[in-house]
C-alpha cells in the first residue's frame, strides 16, 4: 500500500487549488447570493483540463486518472460546491460515458466540445414521476419510417447544467414493454429542433448550478448518435453512475474540508469567559470527531477511485466502492457542516460566514446521484446477495 501521490497527481490538484483559490473562492458568494451560472470560470477550467481530466489529450482532455479528478474535485468543492457540481456532471455524466461506450465521431465531436469547456454538458435520468426507480421512465424514442432517425419524446426533471448545456446524454424507452432492458441512451443537441427547455429549480444549495426541466418534443435524434446499442441505456445509465458517485463523494470531502478549515481558524480566534473557544473541551470533541470523519471520507473516496482505476484494466465493477464513498463522505459531510454552524454560534447563522452556505450545499450530496437510502440498497444487495 501506498498513499503517496503521483507528481501528475500532485501537479492537477495544485493547479486546482490554485484556481480555486485565486478565481473561485473571492466571488463564491456572490454566486451563491445572485444564482448567476458561473460561465467564464467553468470555460476557463475547461482551458486548465479540469472539465475533462480523465478524457485522453487525443479528445481535448487532461489524460489523468480518477484519482487525480478526485483530488482536483475536493479543492474545487472547498472554495465552490456549485462551480464542483458543474465541473463532475461535465467529467464524470458526461464524458466519462461516452468515452466509455460511444463511437469515434461521437467522441470526436461530444467529447472534446466538453472536455475542453467549450460546451456544458448534462445527463438526463430522472423524470417527474421517476427519480430513485429510474427505469420506470415514460420518454419515449421510436424509430422513423425510413430507420435513420428516433423520434424522441420525452420529460425530463432535475438537469443539473441543464440551462446552459448544449450536449446531454439521455434515457428513453425504445421498448416500453421491456423494463430495464428497453431502455437506450442518446445523445441529444439541445440547439436541434424539438428540444425545449421547463422551469428552472429554485433550490436550497449549489444555487451557482443552475437545474431544470428539458422536453424533447417529436425531436430527430440520428440513428448515429445513439450511445451504445438499443437496450443497453439502463445498465450505461448504472455504469455512468457508478463512476459520478465517486464525484459526488468528493464533492463532499471538499465541503466538507472547507468547513472543517472555517471551524479550526474560528476556535483559535474566537474567545469567550476569557479564553480560545478551542481550549473548551466540548469544541475539542467536535474538532477531532470532525477531522476523523474527514478523513475518513477522503480515504474511502481515493479507495473507490482507486478501484475505478483497477476496473479499467480488470473489467471488474466498482458500484460498491463508489456507493460506499459516496454515501459515507456525503453523511459525513452534512454532519461536519452542522457541527461547523454549531461551533461558530450566531455567525454560524449569519450569510456573513461560508459556513451557512457549506451547510446548504452539503444537504444536495446526500440526495443526487442516488439517495443515501439507494446508496445503502446498492451497498445490501450486494454484500447479501437478496434483493
Ligand atoms: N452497472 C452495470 N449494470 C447494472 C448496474 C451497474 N451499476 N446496476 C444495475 N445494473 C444492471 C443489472 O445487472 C440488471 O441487469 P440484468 O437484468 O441483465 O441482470 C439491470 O441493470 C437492472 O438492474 P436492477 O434490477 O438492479 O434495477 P432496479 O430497477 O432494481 O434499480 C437501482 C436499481 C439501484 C435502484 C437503480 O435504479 C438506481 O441506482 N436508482 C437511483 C437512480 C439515480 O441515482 N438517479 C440519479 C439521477 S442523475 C443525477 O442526480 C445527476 C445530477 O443531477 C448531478
């Protein structure tokens, strides 16, 4: 076992830090405040690598490997969860399933708009009616009469990026009577006739993120821009998943770790009945419990990334490791924000302190991609072999 870093490893999370703390940290708030989509600096991630940091050069992107993406998520996430949201669905939704199962125009031309920042990406899963039973999907692609085209119909709920996002990825039934096994992905240009775009989600966090509803209405999706083969899109749509959790747990990690930096800085400084809060034994307890769960959360996020790594080579599956990282970093994140809010008293409360945004945005991790509650089915089943 090793922990160290590689230098490639060391050299994306410095430059990420770098960026996050020089472009993004001095106006996360006012990004938070306004709602406004951050576009200049996801381009200019886009220019570092970051939107596309395990997509090989050949296709624009940085040709590092998960755990890089990790290490470079959690310092993006600790000045801006928002700006972190944006950055994962663009990696991790985005590219990595296309790379994973398209073709080669397709990453020609989708994956290298993505990864360099030129475009905004997004993946469309959920419906209105459907969100944790997500193959219980009603969008609909049929075949037209001459079989060049699917003609797609479809609601979708809850697009992370979905505003500003040129390219998506997108589930639908090609057969309605088949389940999981009807279902196929597509890849969908939302400048194309047909594609409609619904109310924008008012939301308690990652408020820089913008989320909302898209309608694809009789919308011609060409027979070559179906992603893998008709009937394959739900386990595509698993397996893409299985791969973003690991970005969420990281996302929560680099929450998580800003509010625990907030927290130290505020108990050395702050003083009350004479002395450093940070002297009282009751926010000692809180400090250590804090930095063990954070660390413990980053170990098991660069385990699952790791394990990604390892199911490159071996074809294994890495579901468990990532539902385990994401659902312990994410608990653990929410956990470390509420003690962060506590330790700081009334400025804990205050918009004049991160702190009360790290706490609305951590709320966010513990729900996308799969709730804890999917998180710990995912987790069961597997360790039980039941269902
Ligand atoms: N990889 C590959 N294949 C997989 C898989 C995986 N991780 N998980 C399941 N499959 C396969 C199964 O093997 C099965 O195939 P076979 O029939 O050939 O064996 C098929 O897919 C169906 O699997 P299940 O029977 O297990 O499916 P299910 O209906 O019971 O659902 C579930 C399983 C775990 C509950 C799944 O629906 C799930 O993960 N739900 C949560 C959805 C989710 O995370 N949504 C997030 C939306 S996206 C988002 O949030 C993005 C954003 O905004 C940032």
């Amino acid at each position: 076992m090793n922990f160290e870093l590689t230098e490639e490893q060391q050299m994306i999370q410095a430059a990420a830090r770098d960026f996050a703390r020089e472009q993004i940290a001095p106006v996360a708030a006012d990004f938070d405040h306004s709602g406004e989509f951050p576009l200049a600096n996801i381009q200019a991630m886009g220019e570092l690598g970051l939107m596309g940091i395990e997509v090989p050069e050949q296709y624009g992107g940085a040709g590092l490997d998960t755990i890089g993406y990790v290490l470079a998520m959690i310092e993006i996430c600790a000045a801006d969860a928002a700006h972190g949201t944006i950055m994962s669905v663009n990696n991790s939704l985005f590219c990595n399933g296309i790379l994973k199962h398209g073709s080669e125009p397709q990453k020609e031309r989708f994956v290298r708009a993505v990864a360099s920042g030129e475009e905004i990406g997004a993946y469309a899963l959920t419906e209105p009616q459907s969100g944790s039973d997500a193959s219980r999907m009603k969008s609909r692609a049929e075949r037209s009469e001459d079989g060049t085209h699917y003609v797609i119909n479809a609601r979708k709920s809850w697009i992370t990026s979905g505003p500003h996002a040129r390219y998506l990825v997108l589930f639908a039934m090609t057969d309605a009577e088949a389940g999981a096994k009807g279902v196929s992905a597509f890849i969908i240009d939302t400048e194309e006739a047909g594609f409609s775009r619904g109310k924008t989600e008012p939301k308690l966090g990652i408020r820089a993120s913008a989320t909302c509803e898209i309608e694809l209405n009789d919308y011609r999706c060409p027979v070559a821009h179906r992603l893998g083969e008709e009937g394959e899109g739900f386990k595509i749509a698993m397996g893409v998943l299985d791969a973003g959790r690991i970005g969420i747990a990281a996302q929560a990690v680099g929450i998580a770790q800003a509010a625990y930096q907030a927290s130290l800085e505020y108990a050395r400084d702050r003083k009350a009945f004479g002395q450093e809060i940070g002297t009282f034994q009751m926010i000692q307890s809180k400090i250590a419990d804090m930095k063990c769960k954070l660390e413990a959360a980053r170990l098991l996020t660069l385990r699952a990334a790791w394990a990604k790594q390892q199911a490159a080579r071996t074809g294994a599956r890495f579901t468990v490791d990532g539902s385990m990282a994401k659902l312990f970093a994410s608990e653990a994140c929410m956990w470390i924000t509420h003690q962060a809010v506590q330790l700081h008293g009334g400025m804990g409360y205050s918009k004049e302190m991160p702190v009360e945004r790290y706490f609305r945005d951590a709320k966010i991790t513990e729900i996308y991609e799969g709730t804890s509650e999917i998180q710990r089915l995912v987790i069961a089943r597997q360790e039980t072999g039941l269902r």
